[in-house]
C-alpha cells in the first residue's frame, strides 16, 4: 500500500520553493492522494491532482503477461494564492468522487468549456446578422451586384420586418409561419422562394453552432403539413409559344428586324436553349471551328448547378454564319452585348418578340399568339414550339429532342450508363429545324442514317 502524504499546513504549503532547475516540480501537500502544488523555477505555484482515469488501456509486459489500466493524468486545480489549500483539497475530493463513479473529468470540463463556447457564439446573434453573414459568402456566387440584390430583395422586405431581430437560437415553427403565412397565397412563387433563403440561413446557423435542433423551414416533413403545396395555389403556367404553322412567318419577320436583341432571338429560336444562357454566352464559351457551344457548370443564368454537366450545343451551319457575322465590342466578353456593354437584359428579348407580334398585325395577319391561351408568343416559349415541332413533324428520336432542351432522360439508372449527348444526331436535327424556320425545303424531311 503506498504511503499516504503528510498534510502540509497553509503556513508550511506557503513556504515550499523552488529547489533549482528549469523545470517545474511537484510537491505532494496531503489530505487527499493524489494532490500536489506544482511550483515553477519563477516561484509561482498552482494546484494539481493526479489520478487515473479516462479509456482503459492495456500494456504487455516482459513476461508476456497483459496489464490493464488507466493512464495517469493531471488536473488543473487552480493557481495559487487564488486557491487556498482548503478549496483545492474540496475540488480535489469532488474530482476523486467523479473519477470513481466512472466519469471523465478532463473530457466533461471540455465539453462544458465547448458549450460555453457556443453559447457565446450565439450571444447577440439575430436572423438578421447570421442571414448577413451567410449572404456575404451566398452571393459571391453571383456575378452582378444587381443579382446580389434581387436575390436578398424577399428576406428584407418579409423576413426582416417578422424576425430580423428573433435571436437565431430561438427561432422556431411560429416565427417561420409568421413570415410565410400572410404572402403564401397571395404571392406564392416569392413565398415559396423565401422559404428555400430561411431554411438555407437556418442550416448554415446549425453548422456554425449557432443554434440546434431541427430547421423549422424545412417543407418535407414539417410545413408541407401546414401549408398548401405551391403548385396546388398558383399552377405552373406554361409560355406562350409560338405555333407551329406560324414559326416560317415569324421567322421571315425577325430576319427584316435589326439590332443586337433580334439577332439574339434568333439564335435562341435556333438553338432552343434558355434565354438566360443567350443573354449570358460569352465568346470563350464558343468553338467556331468545332462548332460547338459549351456552358459550364455553375454559370450564370445556365440552369446547371455547380459540379453538375457542362452544357454541349451543336452549331449547325446557320448558327456559325449568325455568329461570325455579329459585330464584337472591345472591352465586353459577352456574344450578345447591352449599348453599355453588359449583358442583355431579358426585357429585350421580350420586347423584340412583342415588336414582332405587333408588326404582323399591322400588316394585317394575326400576329403571332398562344393556341391554348390566346396570348402573345414569348421568348422562352420558342423552346415548347421546337418541341411540338419534334413531335408532330418529324421522326426523330423524342429522348433526343429532350436532351436537346437539357431535360432530364430516363431513369437514374439509365443516365448513369447512358451518358451520351448525341452531338452529330442533335446537330442534323437542329440543321432540319433551322431549315423549317426559314422555309428552306426539306425543314420537315428526317434522314434517319445519322451517325451518332
């Protein structure tokens, strides 16, 4: 049995110093084993108590056999004189005890260190400053200081007004709900996009500790139970497209129109692609020689999300004569370009579209109109009308057309073994597309020996 240590008294704990040296020494004071004062070469001494605790471990000695203990380790009791020896020797019967019951105290007092931590963290912390603070890294992704404020635009002027103020730790279902409630029907499209902008500075809180628990914003599972489903309030309208027996029409009334948003329109009716990624193509995206149109990931108004597919557009012959005969202009990167050098807004295109459905009307045809609603043939609805065109006047495969759109083929299964874009086959359809929008001869013929 090991010898126990005298108890020092306060007056002899006083007097103990430093014998020489440069490293710290310990000395053993008494009335609980395991307790020391430790005093460094300057003189200064602070309290500690050594004991065994934490994982067990095992250790194999000369003689083959296994040992099975615990490390021995310090706590720190404190410094002294601020200290004195009768509250070192309660904390260190308090420590013993923990030890003994199979506690940690070392682990326990960093876990109660973290959470003091995070509870300073979250001190002062309010929607507004952590959505402040995620925007900051949020909108980086955006390219325009315009789009960095279109995209906060909803969350100041509902979110803020609610619980801009709400501790982010403390907000909860009712907050959310007192947000999204009053605009849910009236303006469900902004609503439902402001639902996705909470729930994101919710998570990116979680993350930071700067709050626990589940997201309150989230729809599965928690507000689709609350609120009506979006599509079910304000149904997904579909553009305005052109008819089919109309597009030669239209087409031959936008070769008579001049200026950068026609010529613009027009490589969209060519290529069926977004009106965001015409706006936005810029020239180190085209390969003239290659004929070939390539978006990545990631940019601008593309539709694809970062570290998804690059975008591949076969050029067909049209589209490479449009393209070499546009004029550039120094200093601006964009295919496309605004009078300033910017990029085209999406007013334009719409408003070249509108001038075209006038100016037929003022001819005295019926201008260019919706079969189903009536309404006047939209820039984005070119797109539908490629692919009415694909379905009611030609052969071709209807998989391709869609990978011609960039909507989604097949089963997951199949896209992850298919990854084929079919250039050669979606250059030649695009060809015979281009041809029925000028009303070139054969616009409706489909050679079906294409290479793929």
């Amino acid at each position: 049995m090991p010898m126990r240590a005298k108890e020092l008294t306060p007056a002899q704990i006083k007097a103990l110093s430093h014998p020489g040296g440069n490293r710290p020494v310990k000395k053993p004071v008494g009335g609980v084993s395991g307790l020391y004062v430790q005093i460094w070469p300057s003189g200064a001494k602070s309290w500690v108590l050594r004991s065994r605790f934490g994982e067990w471990t095992e250790t194999t000695l000369k003689d083959g056999t296994v040992q099975r203990g615990r490390k021995k380790r310090e706590i720190g009791l404190g410094a002294y004189p601020d200290v004195l020896p009768g509250e070192a020797r309660e904390k260190a019967r308090a420590f013993k005890a923990q030890i003994e019951a199979g506690g940690d105290p070392i682990a326990e007092r960093e876990e109660a260190r973290r959470e003091q931590q995070v509870a300073m963290a979250r001190r002062g912390r309010t929607f507004a400053t952590v959505f402040e603070e995620y925007a900051a890294e949020k909108t980086k992704e955006f390219s325009t200081e315009r789009y960095r404020k279109q995209w906060r635009r909803a969350v100041e002027q509902y979110a803020f007004p609610t619980m801009g103020a709400v501790p982010i730790d403390q907000i909860g279902l009712d907050e959310v709900m007192a947000v999204l409630e009053p605009i849910w029907h009236d303006k469900t499209e902004t609503a439902s996009k402001l639902r996705q902008k909470i729930e994101a500075v919710l998570s990116y809180a979680t993350v930071k500790r700067y709050r626990t628990g589940d997201n309150p914003a989230r729809w599965r599972g928690n507000l689709k139970h609350l609120l009506a489903a979006p599509t079910t309030i304000a149904p997904v309208e579909n553009y305005a497209s052109l008819q089919i027996a109309d597009a030669p029409r239209w087409w031959k009334r936008l070769q008579e129109r001049e200026g950068m948003g026609a010529r613009a329109l027009e490589f969209q009716a060519m290529t069926a692609t977004r009106s965001g990624a015409i706006r936005f193509a810029t020239w180190d995206e085209i390969d003239l020689k290659a004929r070939l149109w390539t978006i990545q990931p990631g940019r601008k108004a593309a539709k694809i999300p970062k570290g998804g597919k690059a975008k591949r557009i076969p050029l067909t012959d049209d589209m490479v004569a449009l393209l070499e005969n546009l004029p550039r202009l120094d200093g601006s990167e964009f295919v496309f370009w605004a009078p300033r050098g910017g990029a085209l807004s999406d007013a334009t295109l719409g408003k070249a579209m509108r001038g075209l459905h006038a100016a037929d009307m003022k001819a005295g045809g019926a201008g260019f109109v919706d079969v189903a609603s009536g309404s006047p043939a939209v820039p984005h609805g070119l797109r539908s009308t490629f692919r009415t065109w694909v379905t009611e006047r030609t052969s071709f495969d209807s998989d391709m057309a869609e990978i011609a759109l960039f909507h989604t083929v097949g089963s997951k299964v199949q896209q992850a073994y298919d990854r084929s874009d079919m250039m050669d086959k979606r250059r030649h359809m695009m060809a015979v597309w281009g041809d029925y929008l000028a009303g070139r001869e054969g616009g409706n013929v489909v050679s079906l020996q294409v290479a793929g």
